[in-house]
C-alpha cells in the first residue's frame, strides 16, 4: 500500500551524510561477527534474540502497555513448539508456528480481560502472569520435566541445511532480527502504526476519533507476545536446552532494561539496547553480585538525563540540539 | 420541521448517592446550533459525557439518527458520526498540527487493520483524498500557518482551535463542543464564533455546545437548554431563555450578563 499521504506531512529528515555514517557503522556490527571469534559470535546470536523478544516489547509499549510477563511468552513458544516437535512429530515450521500461535492465543485471552486496566494494574496483572507460568512449568514435571527441562533439543533444519554452528545460526537469527526492524519501521509509517502511537499519547482523544482504545491495545499485546514466542522458538533450538529458570521474570527485567536503555520511541531501541546490553553482564562476570547495581545506576542515570533511551542521541546530534529541553 | 438527529430521552445518570443527571430529554434538529448552559455542578458535562459514550448513562436512551447509542463506546459513536471535543485541550502534544489533524483521520482510512478488526463499513480514503481533507481543516480552522508547528508549542488558543480540528477530522455529522470558549481572550472568542457559524452553515454541520460564556452563547445558538442541578428547567429561543424568570433567578442573575 503505497504511503504517499504520508508526503502530506514533514519528513523528519536526517541529513544524509549522517545517514550514511549510521549505514555503515550498522552494516559493521551486523558482518562483524562472521569474522570473529566463536564466544563474539555466541553473544551476537544471544542479541539477535534479544532485539526479536524486545521488538515484541517495543510494540506493546508504543500502544501505552509494559508488559512485565514478557518471558513467559518467551517460554510458551520454547515449550509448546519442543513439545509439539517431540510428541506430535510436527516439523520446525509446524511446531514452530504452533509455538507462537498458542503464545498469541493465550496473549489474546489474557488481554482481552486485562487490557481494560491501566498503568500500573496491568503492569503487575502481566508480572503475576508470568510467575504463574513459571511454576505451572515447573510444577508440570510429566510433560514439562520440571526443574530439569527439557534437554537435546535438536538444532534447526532449514531447506536441507542444519544450523549446527555458530555462523549458520547467527545468519538466520540476524536476519530475523534485521527483518522485523524494518517491518516495525514500516508499520509506524502506516496508519494503524500512527494509530497505535496516537492511542499511547492520548487514549481518550484517540478513542473519541474512532479509534478504539482497546482494539488496538489487544493488536499489539498478541503482536508482541507473538513475537516473545518467536525468540523462544529460535533460543529453544540454538541452546538446546530450556528449563523454567530460562523464563523467569529476571529476564522480562533484562529485556524491559535493554528497551529503555535503547530507546522506546524508536524503532532501533531495541536494536540499540540489546547490543549494548546483551555482552555487559560478561564485562562483569567478575562481579556477578554487583552487576545488577550497575543496571539500577545505569537505567536510573539513563531515565533522568536520556528519556528517549540512547537512540534518541542520534537524533539529539543530527537535529542539532533543537530539541533541547527548557 | 425538519429531522431530529440527536435525542436525548429520559436520561438519568447516578454517581454513587449523587445524581448528575435527573430525567434529561431534550433534542437537536439536524442543522441546528444548540447551547447547554447552566451554573457549575450542573451536570453539563456529565450530560457531554453520556451522549458521547464515556459513560453509560443509569436509566434513559440516547438516540443518533434514530439508533441508540447509549453506553458507547466513543469509537462507535463517533463512527456513527457523532465526534466530540473537551473541556481542557486534547491533542498530541508531540506530533505536529499537521500529524494531529492526520491522527484524527485515521479511523476513515480503509485499509487500516481497525477498519478491518472491528468490521466497520470501510470508508474508502484515497491518499489524495486524505491531503485534501486535511488542507480543507487547516483552511476552516486557520491553522495552515502552524501546520509544521508540535502542538504542545502553541498558545493555548491555537490549541483549543487544533482540539475542534482534529474532532472535524473524523467528519462527524454533528460535534460536541465542551466549553471551547473557556481559557480565550475577547479576539480568539470572536473567532470561534465565527468557525462555529462556518461550520453550521458552510459544512452544514450540526452542533451542541457547552459555555459558560454568555454572550458567545446568545449571539451564537438557535435554541438553548438549561440545566440547574442535573435538570433542565428551561428550553427555547435565546430571547425565551433570557426573559425565563426561573432561568435568571437560577443561573443568569443579574440582567446585564450579556456584557461579561
């Protein structure tokens, strides 16, 4: 669908040799990882899923949500798709598809009653969510193996080829990744993209011009929490092993870090804050005790001086201070 | 006579042991510029409220176009054509007067997965269609020379004039209009008088507006309903309602307030 109407209003225009300078300083972070080390290439698969589960959280987020139940999506699509690809002998596609569609399904559920409450109500209804997911895995040892999870989980096949190193997944996970930034940069080029901004910047203006409020608020909860269980699907077969600890709200914690650090406005916040943030912790291996003092200072520091997460710097550069805040 | 588009039948609205709104009917004729006065806690913008779909009312039916519309929800009601503006400025502080007014044609825009998800009839809007819909707003409500401007840097009198404009967006059939007086200096009022007389006749749009500001209201209004304390205690002509002793004894007082 072409956007032309879009013409009618002022493109936020980036100068174009800053445009090209941010063209390749990405092209070098994506290719970099091809040529380096093995433990390079691991954290670069591990942000890769990072920025798929954080993009579901960004688009929840641009609808006026936080969802603090992210991982238990993330654990839907493990679990259901391992499962569906052991007992029911289904292939990646099918089981993976099964995966994300029973994490969009529950999504679906879910707000379809909590979406009516607002702020901090859903905030701690989706927290609660996800503790109540964890210990149902746990506790569901027959199908779930319990504390043990589930272990051998066989790597992807795709077209004939076994993603069974490093560089092979790392392309598919990249990909993926690359592929739905540009997929969100579109959708908030399009109407209903401008439609669920104007629904997270004023609810009630939104709604009284026809736009509903909740309609759109489920759209990008399943949305989201559809693509949670896509990382899941995709970190189930790259690990090869899940268990409930892989799921618990430490990580919704980590992701909801990673998307305002990055930026929660911008489509490459996610991208921002998941390659900024994904190798930190093993800068701190050291002081693992520590490390997540560090968070608390950063994310604070970062909420006082940098609102619009990191990527806003970018902007902040080219639109030459003229957002400076009074 | 000519077709009543909106009417309001019977309504009662109950806050807990306080009653808003008691036994409210009254009506606007397709067309028609009709005003809703009456002192503060009267239950006006209760009334707004309750014809817009915000709140359900207690008892009692709210009918546009002849289809009952009582208890929303607002996007239903404005789909149906009935839009709204409110008490304080509603914008999106952070977009721009052109993006505000694009904001409130979304819902038109076919195509749109909202159209499609809540079956709504698709209005089919043409990317042309859409830029000059949007010129004709900024054109009606003055506002071209902002249009590149972020709405939360306006005076609040541009503000309040974007507030109508991104409500016409939607192209209701008939707008409600919460105090858009309220907050404007001598010059600014002046000139909402004149767009709202536009509006009526040039769009032949219908409107029922909220003021507290009498002289806007007489000079303006067709016909005017008072509410005192949740009920209406006059209807008529601005003359009628002027010359009701009930009305000045109640809300009007003293007989000069054509000069505030």
């Amino acid at each position: 669908m072409s956007q032309s109407q879009l013409t009618a209003l002022p493109a936020v225009g980036l100068p174009v040799g800053m445009r090209a300078l941010g063209g390749v300083v990405l092209a070098a972070i994506v290719v970099a990882p091809w040529f380096a080390g093995s433990f390079v290439q691991h954290l670069a698969i591990l942000a890769c899923l990072n920025v798929i589960a954080v993009t579901g959280l960004a688009l929840i987020s641009r609808s006026g949500q936080l969802s603090f139940g992210h991982a238990a999506f993330i654990a839907m699509g493990a679990y259901v798709s391992v499962l569906a690809e052991r007992h029911l002998g289904l292939g990646l596609w099918l089981s993976g598809g099964l995966g994300i569609l029973a994490a969009a399904l529950v999504a679906g559920l879910l707000g379809g009653v909590i979406l009516r409450l607002r702020g901090v109500y859903f905030v701690l209804v989706t927290f609660a969510f996800g503790e109540l997911t964890r210990l149902a895995l746990l506790d569901w040892s027959g199908v779930t193996g319990g504390a043990n999870g589930i272990t051998r989980i066989a790597p992807i096949a795709l077209f004939g080829v076994t993603l069974d190193t490093r560089p092979k997944f790392y392309t598919l996970a990249v990909a993926i990744a690359l592929f739905l930034i540009v997929a969100l940069w579109r959708l908030f080029r399009k109407p209903l993209g401008h439609a669920i901004d104007s629904v997270a910047q004023n609810p009630a203006l939104a709604e009284s011009t026809g736009l509903s409020v909740f309609r759109l608020q489920l759209l990008a909860f399943v949305a989201g929490c559809a693509l949670a269980a896509l990382s899941g699907v995709l970190q189930a077969r790259y690990i090869g092993y899940i268990s409930p600890e892989s799921f618990n709200t430490g990580v919704t914690t980590g992701l909801i870090i990673m998307l305002v650090i990055g930026g929660r406005a911008s489509v490459w916040g996610p991208f921002i804050g998941a390659v900024v943030l994904t190798p930190l912790p093993e800068f701190f291996r050291g002081a693992v005790q520590t490390q997540y003092v560090f968070y608390g200072a950063a994310l604070i520091l970062i909420m006082r001086f940098l609102p619009g997460g990191l990527a806003s710097l970018w902007h902040r550069f080219t639109a030459g201070g003229k957002e400076k805040r009074a | 006579m000519s077709k009543q588009l909106l009417e309001v039948r019977g309504v009662t609205r109950r806050f807990g042991g306080l009653t808003a709104l008691r036994d409210l009917s009254f009506s606007v004729a397709e067309g028609e510029l009709v005003g809703l006065i009456g002192p503060n806690g009267a239950g006006k913008t209760t009334a707004f409220n309750v014809i817009s779909g915000t709140v359900p009312p207690s008892s009692g039916t709210v009918l546009f176009d002849g289809r009952n519309i009582s208890g929303g929800p607002p996007s239903r009601v404005v789909a149906l054509g009935l839009a709204r503006t409110f008490q304080s400025t509603s914008t999106y502080p952070a977009a721009t007067v052109a993006e505000n007014v694009y904001r409130g044609l979304l819902s038109r825009i076919s195509g749109s997965m909202v159209n499609r998800l809540s079956g709504r009839r698709e209005w089919r809007l043409p990317p042309d269609a859409v830029r000059a819909e949007m010129d004709a707003i900024l054109q009606m409500t003055d506002l071209h020379a902002w249009r590149d401007a972020t709405a939360g840097s306006l005076a609040y009198g541009l503000q309040k004039k974007l507030g109508i404009a991104v409500s016409l967006a939607a192209r209701p059939r008939m707008l409600l209009l919460d105090e858009p007086a309220a907050g404007l200096n001598h010059e600014e009022c002046n000139e909402l008088g004149r767009l709202l007389r536009r509006l009526q006749q040039e769009w032949g749009l219908t409107l029922l507006l909220v003021e507290h500001h009498m002289a806007l209201v007489m000079s303006l209004c067709q016909r005017i309903v008072v509410l005192v304390h949740g009920e209406k205690i006059a209807e008529g002509s601005p003359q009628q309602v002027r010359e009701n002793p009930a009305v000045v004894e109640a809300y009007l007082g003293a007989p000069d307030y054509a000069h505030a």
